[in-house]
C-alpha cells in the first residue's frame, strides 16, 4: 500500500504502459501535467481536489505543478509582464497535459478559474500556449451533483484548441467528501477521480509526440503560404 494514497489498490493501478501509448519522436521523460484550481478560500475544495488529483498523478509516474492563483492579478489590470502571468505562461507552455478544477458558482464556473485561462492567449508570438496539450476536466459542488462546470470548462478547452479525454469528475456535497486533513475520502468519487488522472496519462502519452501533426489545420497552412508568398514577392521588389 502506498502511504500517501491510502484509499488506492495500488495493484489494480499500474503505471501506464508507455511503449503501447507513445510516438517515435515521444522524448521519454514523465508526462508534464499543469493543475489549475478556481478558489482563494482557506478551506478551498478545489485546491483539496487539485492535491489529491496530483498525487495520483505522481504515483502514475507524472511530474506535476500546481498554480496558485492568489498572487495572479485581474486580468488586463498589469501589464502581461508581470511575474505571475509569465509563471503562469510559461507553465502552461511547460505542460504536456492539463487538469482544470473549479467549484460551482451561480451555475457556472468562478471568476477566479477563468481569469487564469484569459491570461492564457491562443497565440504568443510564434507559442501557442495550450493548443495540442491534453485536459481533463472536474468539478466541486456544495450540494447534489451538478454537470455545468465540466460543460463549460470542455467550452473552454475547446477553444484553447486542447485535446480533452472522454472522462471528468464532478464531486457533491464536496464539503463531506474530505477529512480534517484535506484528503479525499474512499468513496466513488474518489475512485472515478483515480479514473480520471489514469485516463489523462494514457492520452499525454498518446498525444504528446504527435500533438503538432494533430492540430495541423489547413486554413492554417494556407494562410502561412500566402505570408510566404507576400514576403518573397516583397523581396524580390526590393532586389529589383
């Protein structure tokens, strides 16, 4: 038994089988997953939620981080210079895969979520922050179980142009699913969260590799063609 994972039948959790899942270009090292939560409370559920997420994800042989939104200023406030915005870019440019997690609020998901993913742009320079990187997608609730946040976060992870897995979580009544000491208790939504982390290894290693040819588009293509031929047009003026 793992001791940090006390509620998991380690044997029934393998680590994925890499050879099975990756690309030839795939460079071997751990899965690089980025967990972002949407709360700033003291006794925030979906940083509890976020935690216990990592820590399956260690055991499955992924290397982690965690961003802590407190210091992240509303968006537009600072210039995107400012030291948690690149930390925040920069991570997410680090990441090979992502989980989103955020509570319920009036129906939808909280402004402390969504200000991390407007700081996220789809294109920086030639980066594209999120596009070809894996998400997965769960929720916390104060009450009986609701679907509207894994629904808007996979709007969300449309939109940033990422390959989202099948699987997402939604945990009720959040505030009895933990101890006193922040963990997870064993219970059904603990195990389809371990569903959840296991799901999203196995597509990382799926994807990552891969993910530039993926998300190969051909208005893209075109459109780079057509740079291409206004800049060597304009060349050939200029030799002229």
């Amino acid at each position: 038994m793992n001791a940090d994972l006390p509620h998991l039948d380690a044997d029934l959790l393998p680590s994925p089988d890499a050879l099975r899942l990756r690309a030839d270009e795939d460079a071997g090292h751990p899965p690089r997953i980025l967990i972002l939560y949407g709360s700033l409370r003291p006794q925030s559920f979906s940083r509890k939620l976020a935690l216990e997420a990592e820590r399956i994800l260690r055991h499955l042989g992924a290397e982690t981080r965690v961003f802590d939104p407190h210091q992240l200023p509303l968006l537009d406030s600072v210039p995107a210079t400012h030291p948690e915005v690149q930390r925040l870019r920069e991570w997410s440019n680090w990441s090979e895969g992502q989980v989103w997690v955020s509570p319920e609020r009036h129906g939808t998901i909280t402004g402390v979520f969504k200000n991390q993913i407007d700081w996220l742009p789809l294109e920086d320079g030639s980066v594209r922050p999120t596009q070809g990187r894996t998400l997965a997608v769960m929720q916390v609730g104060g009450g009986s179980q609701s679907f509207n946040v894994v629904n808007a976060l996979r709007v969300l992870g449309r939109w940033m142009r990422m390959v989202t897995i099948p699987n997402q979580s939604s945990v009720a009544k959040a505030w009895q699913e933990f101890d006193e000491q922040g963990r997870m208790k064993p219970s059904a939504f603990y195990d389809r969260v371990v569903d959840v982390m296991e799901e999203l290894m196995k597509f990382t290693l799926m994807v990552r590799g891969r993910s530039d040819y993926l998300v190969s588009r051909y208005s893209e293509r075109k459109g780079d063609a057509i740079q291409r031929t206004l800049a060597e047009a304009a060349g050939a003026i200029e030799k002229a």
